[in-house]
C-alpha cells in the first residue's frame, strides 16, 4: 500500500521543521573561551570527522541499496547464490581498524597533553589559586592570596594559567566550566586540582555535573574573566563586604542544606581553611558540626589532607 501524498509532505515539512529548531541550539563545548576548552573542541571534532568515514559510506550504501534493489526496478541484478567477497570483506574490516588505531593513539596523546593535573605555565609564580569546596547546594571559592573567599562566583583576570584547587565539604560532585575545558571532580577529604585558563573576557556558567540530591539543579555559579584592573577592582569590592567567615563556626553554619543561594562575598577568611576542611574528615573531628550537610564522610587513616593523586 502505498502512503498517501499528503503524510509524505508532512513528514517532509517535519523534518524540516526540527531541522530549523536546531540551528537555535548551542553548545558551550563547541564554543570555547580558552587554551584548554579549544584543544578539547579539536579532539572532539577530530575524533567526529573519523568517525564519518564509516558512517557516511554506511547511510550513503544504505539509501542507494534501497533505491537499487526497489521492487519496482526489474533490471537490478539478483544473485541469491551469492554470500561472499573477498575485497570487499578486507574494506570492511581494514578502514574500522586503521580509524580505531589513529584513535587509540590520539586518545593517548591527548591524555597526556590535556591532563586536568597539568599546569599550564611553565613557572608556578605565573599561576594563581583558586580552592573550590562544592557544599549542599552551593559552590565556595577561598582566594589564599588575596584573604577573601565568595559563594557561586568566581572571578579571575584573562590569560592567567588558573589552577583550582577541588574538594567537597559533603558529598561527591564535579567542578565545571565547559566554555574552559575539563571538568574535575569534587570529593569529601580530597584534594584534587585541574588547570584552566580564558582568553576572553565574558562571565560563564559553571556548575556541578554529578548530581547530590534535592538542590542539584541550582548548585551553579558565574565565573567572570576579565581584565586585570577589572579582577583587582571586583577583588576590593569584595573586601568591602562586612561579613567574614570562619573555620569551623562560620564554615559550619554556611555548610547548612540550601537551595538556589545567593551570590555572597566574605572579605576575611580563616588562613588555611581550605586544608581545615579536608583534614577534618581525615581526623573524625567533633568540633562543631564538621560534615554538614545530607552526607558525611569520615577517614581516620591520617590527619592530612589527601591528595587525588595519592589516592590513585
């Protein structure tokens, strides 16, 4: 039976209509603001374009073998005895494994040169750190240097190496600002670290991406690249701010359980909060309410803070 004409045309307009829908989409990852995120776009278009070496031939043979051997064509050639090919059988399996042998060895290489662990410039002092500790729902960003600490905001001057410092005051999460790069992720008495840098100004979404309950949805956060006179000026309007926070009364209670909180700057923050917090579970401490939140996690294997690379 054949479809009507007028299914066809719908069909057709559907298609074309989905087709436009598309073109309002897009993705944060394609669109990178910085060294790292724009090697990542490159493997991830490098490692699409092999692919279609397969997948190309495949769709094309597939619409042509339909159109050829339609059963209103009485001239094509039919051949039921026929079950093998020897060229044909060698195309098949020689071009799969000559794309999955340049990807294996991209993917090597990659692994290595994007290391979230690797630093981007070559002498520390060029660096800055940033420490992030994702709570119940919330992100806290502790700037060491400068003794001021934020919640769901991050600033930091354009083409400065950035090396944050990831732990978690509850339960596991994953640090990420896709328009950078790599994502890292975030666990209760670790100290683990990736290195991002942006090479344009603009302020960026960032968020968790493994999801820690009722709250997941709004554990986001902007992270503002600008120029350095503009950094050093956001930097004063923090310290301008008249609330502080300390470790572990002042941690404790920002700890707490809340959904969509707001932006807040502390313009003091205890010095060395940040190893505080990872050494508090490492030590089983019951000063105060140490492990806040709908999660606890408790090591007594020693009173130091773990790094990522020590657990590995």
């Amino acid at each position: 039976m054949r479809r009507p004409h007028h299914l066809r045309v719908l069909g057709i307009l559907l298609l074309l209509t989905l087709t436009l829908l598309l073109t309002g989409c897009s993705s944060e990852l394609l669109d990178p603001m910085g060294q790292i995120g724009s090697e990542q776009r490159t493997l991830i278009l490098t490692s699409f374009a092999l692919m279609q070496i397969v997948v190309i031939p495949v769709i094309v043979m597939t619409l042509l073998f339909a159109w050829r051997y339609r059963r209103s064509n009485k001239d094509a050639a039919y051949h039921p005895e026929w079950a093998h090919n020897n060229w044909i059988e060698g195309i098949v399996w020689f071009i799969p494994c000559i794309i999955i042998i340049f990807l294996a060895g991209l993917t090597w290489y990659t692994s290595h040169s994007l290391d979230p662990h690797k630093p981007i410039a070559d002498d520390p002092s060029e660096q800055m750190e940033i420490q992030a500790v994702s709570l119940d729902w919330k992100w806290l960003f502790i700037y060491p240097e400068q003794g001021i600490a934020t919640v769901n905001e991050v600033a930091f001057p354009t083409d400065v190496p950035v090396r944050f410092r990831v732990s978690s005051g509850s339960v596991m999460n994953a640090f990420f600002i896709p328009t950078l790069g790599s994502q890292i992720y975030a666990m209760a008495g670790m100290d683990n670290d990736v290195h991002l840098i942006a090479n344009h100004e603009g302020v960026y979404d960032g968020r968790s991406t493994n999801y820690s309950g009722a709250g997941f949805s709004g554990m986001t956060f902007d992270a503002i690249a600008t120029s350095q006179e503009e950094f050093e000026a956001w930097v004063d309007e923090v310290r301008e701010s008249d609330q502080t926070i300390d470790f572990p009364d002042g941690y404790n209670e920002l700890a707490q359980p809340t959904e969509d909180h707001p932006v807040e700057y502390y313009s003091e923050v205890s010095p060395g909060m940040y190893e505080d917090i990872i050494r508090s579970f490492h030590t089983g401490s019951d000063d105060g309410d140490m492990h806040a939140g709908h999660g606890e996690a408790e090591d007594d294997h020693g009173d130091m803070p773990m790094s990522a690379e020590a657990a590995e």
